[in-house]
C-alpha cells in the first residue's frame, strides 16, 4: 500500500449511504440463515465431523476514516447450533470492510476463546468471489490467541473463500491450519456452509439521520 504524505486530512463529502458504498460486501448485508453447516474439528481420537445450524446478521456501520483512508462496513455476529445441542457451539463478531480506492477487502474477527484476526485480502465492486487471509505472526493482518491456544491448538494460518450465487444466496468455505499440541502434522479445520437472507440490512446510523431530517 502507497502511504500518502498528508496522513491526517480526512475525505470530504463522505456519502451517508454506507449500503450504496459497500462494493462486494453489498452481496452480504443483512440476515443470514443457513441449515446446512458442516465442521471437522481435532479431537483426541482424531478429526470430529459436525453438522451445524448458522444464523449471521450483517448491518452496515458509518463511514470510517483512517486520515485518507476510508472504508464502508459491515458489523457482524454469527451464532451457531448444532441440532443436537442448544448450547453454542460458535460465536464470532467482527467487521466486513471495503476500501473502493484501492479493493482491499478487511474481515475482522474475535472469538469468546481469546482470540482475534484481521483477514485480508482485494475484489472488485462486482466480485462474486471473496478471499481473505491472515497468518500467525504477521503485524499487519496476522492472528493473535492466548497463551493456552497457542501453545495447545496454534493456530497458524486463516483462510476464507466467500462465493455468492444467483438466487442470492451465498457460501463460504472457512479453512483454518493449527497445530495441535503432540501431533507431529498440522490439521486442517474446515467449516463450510451456505445461507440464506431472511431479513433485510437496516440504515446505517448517520444514513437515518439524513433520512429523518429529509
């Protein structure tokens, strides 16, 4: 990424409308429901298969600027069940980000287990394919755990492949590479599922606003 000399001075006449400005990521705003789910995880006698009901809501932020960078997101949270247990068996927040100026495409993630990631990765306003990585180690888009985590389950590397489809739906393979304390391979943990919209993106804030005030 070029850095600007001038790092300070923000954009001017930012567009309210974060749902018109969101480029790929327009394709995920809204809420999600996908029956479909399906993880392989570690366990001590080896890899778990697990089927998995998945709900995401997507809403979209305000414009957020970095001095000249700017981007248009999503917040998100995913809950997942499996049909055997109501306990969750996942729970994930994070932001959707797209910067128009250059494609970058910023997934951030935290999980209730200590740990959090930035995803990065580029599209076209029109991509109906989305990928971002992250990797153990790296400062700018790298994955960061707990002492337990990374010494037990390190995770070394993040992989998500976001396809969208004709009926409007869309699918995401999501594959994580760890090493797991004692093995002397690493495992690959896959989820992967395809959802649903059940419920439409609301305004973003300042986009209300403007609205209310006509």
């Amino acid at each position: 990424m070029d850095i600007p000399d001038d790092i300070f001075t923000e954009p001017e006449d930012v567009d309210p409308e974060t749902l018109a400005n969101l480029g790929p990521l327009s394709r995920l705003a809204g809420v999600w429901e996908g029956r479909r789910g399906r993880d392989v995880n570690p366990k001590a006698d080896g890899p778990e298969h697990r089927d998995y009901l998945e709900r995401i809501e997507m809403q979209p932020i305000d414009p957020q600027a970095n001095g000249p960078q700017l981007f248009y997101g999503l917040r998100y949270h995913v809950h997942i069940n499996t049909p055997e247990e109501d306990i969750t068996f996942h729970d994930q927040v994070g932001y959707w980000l797209w910067e128009k100026e250059t494609g970058l495409v910023l997934q951030t993630l935290a999980i209730p287990r200590g740990q959090i990631a930035i995803a990065a990765g580029h599209a076209e306003p029109d991509a109906r394919r989305l990928i971002v990585e992250a990797r153990r180690g790296e400062t700018e888009y790298g994955i960061c755990s707990t002492t337990f985590l990374d010494h037990a389950f390190r995770t070394d590397s993040y992989r998500l492949q976001v396809d969208f489809h004709d009926d409007g739906s869309w699918s995401y393979i999501s594959d994580t590479i760890l090493m797991v304390k004692g093995r002397d391979e690493s495992f690959l943990h896959r989820d992967r599922n395809r959802l649903m919209k059940v419920a439409e993106a609301d305004l973003n804030p300042w986009a209300r606003i403007v609205r209310d005030r006509g």
